[in-house]
C-alpha cells in the first residue's frame, strides 16, 4: 500500500494516579492504543509516560508493512499503571526527547504530551530541553495546567489543545495526526449511541489520494466489533462509497474499542462511517476520517487557521481560516464553527464555592508537595461532585456560528464573549466543490485559544 510522507510520533502519557480520579485512565488508554494504530507504514511510533519520573513505555520503531509495530506499541499502552505519586512533566519531556536521538534525519517529528494536572515534581519542563521538536500539549479537564500546556505547544512550535470533557481526546488525537503536510482531516465527530441505534458519519474524499482511513473509537471495551448484523453488546462498523455500496471489510487494525480500516486509492465523493449498535446503555464514539496525498506531496485542498495563542480575559477571540487548493482561495463556501468556553474559570469558581471549599481538608502529605492549596480543594470538591454524580462544578457551555467570507478570500470569526479565563475550543466544518480541481472536498478542524485572568 502507498504511504504518505512518514513521521515520528511519540505520545508521552501522564500515568499519575490522578488520572483515576476523572475517569480518564481507560479512555487515555483506549484513545492512545487508536492513534497510534492511525500509523501508516514508514511512520515511526514510540511511547514514553512519566509521574514521578519520565519512563520509556516503547522504544522508537519504524512501523512495518504488516503493521505488527503499532499493534506492540499499543499492547505496551495497555500495560500501564495509573499510581504514581505527583506529575513530572519535564522528565516525561526529556524522555521523549531523548528517545528521538534514533530517528532519522528529514523527517516531521512531534511529541504529543498528555496531562489532567500540574507540574508539582522533577524537573521543570520550561525551559525546554535542548532538541525538543513542535509539542503537541493536550491539557485534559479543567484541573489542568492549561497555561503551562499552552506555553510548552507555542515555546516549542506546536499546538494546544484542551479536553473539556474525557471524550474529547480521540478528537484531539485525530487533529494531532493531521498535522502532517500529507494527512487532511475530513471528519472528526464524537457521538452518543442509544440503545440499538443506527449512526452514519458523512466525509467527502477528495481527488488525488492514496489512501483514504476511517476509523470508530469508542468508550467501553466490554463491546465488541463486527462487521455484520450486531448481537447483543456489538458494534457494527461498515463503509458507503460513494456510490451508495455497503462494504463490509475487515479492519486494517483493531483492538479494545476501535477499529481502522485504510483503503487504497479511495473513490472521489461521499463516504459514510455507517455503525448499528447492539448495546443497551448509551456509548459515546468518535468517528474520524483521513485521506493522504501521494508519498512526498502536500494535499493540494487544505483548511489551515490563523488565531492567537492566548488573549487577556474580556478581549475578543479573532481567528482567520484559510480554504485553498494548491495554495489559491476557495470562495464561496459556508464554514461552520462550534464554540466550547468554560462558564466558571477556576478563580471564579474559588469564589462561587467558597462556603463548600472551607469544609475540605488536605492531607499533611498533599500539602507537602501541592503548589496551589486553594486549587488543590477545589479539585478534591470537583472529584467528590463527580463520583456522586452530582452537579458539575466546572461546566462548559456550546454555541454554534457561520465564519464570514473576508475580502482577501478567507473565512474569518470572532469570539467576543470571553469573561471567564480558561480554554476557549473551535471546531470548524466545511464541505464543497473546488472549482480548480473539479472536486468534492471535507474538511474539519480543531483548535485552542487560552484566555487569561491578565492580572
């Protein structure tokens, strides 16, 4: 099978046993297994996590044609263990760094750094070790960092990313992947499944491609896939072409909770991730779809963003995105946009919880090594809410838009509502005809805008 031009990725997970406490450890498992099962062959693929030091869970390797390097990699994921004591970042960074010491020359290199925290031990990961490549920092959950995770992407020419909410990861993790100048993101859409529902995904493949992936994660491993009719606790995943053909595959990989399938040279037009589901309690899944240029190419057809980093609490949020084909505007087109912002920033919350946060009580222990003891409640407070499963202390709120079409050909919109500090998410659709190429096309993409208390 062709490939596109290959990269180096390695996930640097956080394995501190706070993660346990939002529930994140077997979606951060699940979701890390899926992405790294995304590699094509010629991708190199490794794995580092860190708590109270930086550890290598899978030495750097070049994925093989049989694709059995992803599936090693995935099974050194699944064993790990989730207790340790405090979150050292800078040591998991100079893991991951020091393990790219094998890779080659020439080649798009990237550290995908995963935390629910903060830094409270080791090594501090600013300033950034010497070599580091683009970071690509996923703050997970509003007890995060998220100014530090957003320092580490820009300072090393990567990105941020937050996670609101656990699911979010594999959509982060699909953003992160197409990164690369080959790799073209056509849907990223996370789903509720009810009980013996009937799901379809739409994504518009383009001209030119080598390879077209398409690929189903879900939450919960006791559910298994077929590709045929489901019984009971199934998940039934198949293809449309464009053509309106059912194909029943077999996955290219699969393991606990997903499944991707790469077809070459896929049909122009419109696909559909189709999924019946056999379960009897909901099941929230990401369905996600990629095409790849021809190995050494950029995709001719590419939605990119302008936005800044961060902004003060209270100004407004302008992006710019740019639609092109080999570098000229699609005009024309109607982009979509959906915003997540947080309702209460962690200091607002501090205020509105006051009453409640006097009644917690830290550990001697937690005191000796916490930075932020007022934080630290506050975090101990969203747990208890959480496990009872009572109001959500931090909330976010959603809101939809339509970009407007600039005089320069691009796509522009504004967020004028940013009081609270915190991480403000965009995700942007867009589906249409090029005129230069005489295509259908899709596009998504997701981004991060921190805004700052500016005190």
């Amino acid at each position: 099978m062709p490939t596109s031009t290959p990269i180096v990725a390695i996930p640097i997970v956080d394995t501190s046993n706070s993660m346990t406490y939002y529930n994140y450890v077997a979606i951060t498992v699940i979701d890390t297994k899926a992405f790294l099962n995304n590699a094509l062959p010629g991708d190199y693929i490794g794995v580092a996590s860190y708590d109270v030091s930086g550890r290598v869970t899978y030495n750097l390797t070049q994925v093989d044609q049989n694709l059995t390097v992803p599936v090693a990699a995935a099974a050194a994921v699944q064993n790990l263990n989730f207790t340790g004591s405090c979150t050292n970042m800078g040591g998991g960074l100079q893991t991951a760094v020091n393990m790219l010491s094998s890779a080659p020359s020439g080649v798009n290199k990237g550290l995908v750094l995963l935390s629910d925290g903060y830094q409270n031990c080791g090594t501090n990961p600013l300033p950034l070790p010497a070599g580091t490549p683009p970071v690509y920092s996923c703050a997970m959950g509003p007890s995060s960092d998220q100014n530090l995770m957003q320092q580490i992407a820009t300072q090393s020419g990567g990105q941020y990313y937050y996670a609101p909410y656990v699911y979010n990861m594999m959509q982060i993790y699909n953003q992160i992947r197409a990164q690369t100048p080959s790799a073209q993101l056509l849907a990223n859409g996370y789903k509720v499944a009810q009980a013996y529902d009937y799901l379809m995904i739409p994504a518009t493949v383009s001209a030119g491609n080598d390879v077209g992936q398409f690929s189903v994660v879900w939450s919960d491993t006791k559910y298994t896939f077929t590709n045929g009719q489901p019984g009971l606790n199934q998940l039934s995943v198949t293809l449309v072409t464009p053509a309106g053909v059912v194909i029943t595959p077999m996955p290219t990989l699969q393991g606990g909770a997903y499944v991707v399938f790469n077809i070459p040279n896929p049909a122009v037009g419109l696909w559909y991730i189709q999924i019946m589901y056999g379960g009897t309690t909901p099941q929230g899944l990401t369905g996600g779809a990629f095409e790849y240029a021809p190995s050494g190419n950029a995709a001719p057809l590419q939605l990119t963003v302008d936005a800044p980093a961060a902004v003060r609490k209270g100004q407004p949020i302008t992006y710019h995105a740019h639609l092109t084909d080999d570098g000229k505007p699609i005009t024309g087109q109607h982009v979509h946009a959906v915003i997540t912002r947080p309702k209460f920033s962690q200091q607002s919350a501090l205020k509105t919880y006051a009453a409640q946060l006097k009644t917690i009580k830290l550990s001697d222990e937690t005191m000796d090594t916490i930075q932020y003891p007022d934080l630290a409640k506050l975090d101990l407070l969203y747990k208890q809410r959480l496990n009872e499963n009572e109001e959500d202390l931090l909330p976010h709120l959603k809101s939809g838009a339509v970009l407007t079409e600039a005089k320069h050909g691009g796509y522009s919109g504004t967020i004028h509502e940013t009081h609270e500090a915190g991480s403000y998410t965009v995700e942007l659709e867009v589906t249409g005809f090029s005129d230069k190429s005489k295509t259908p096309f899709s596009r998504t993409h997701r981004f991060n805008v921190v805004v700052t208390d500016g005190d």
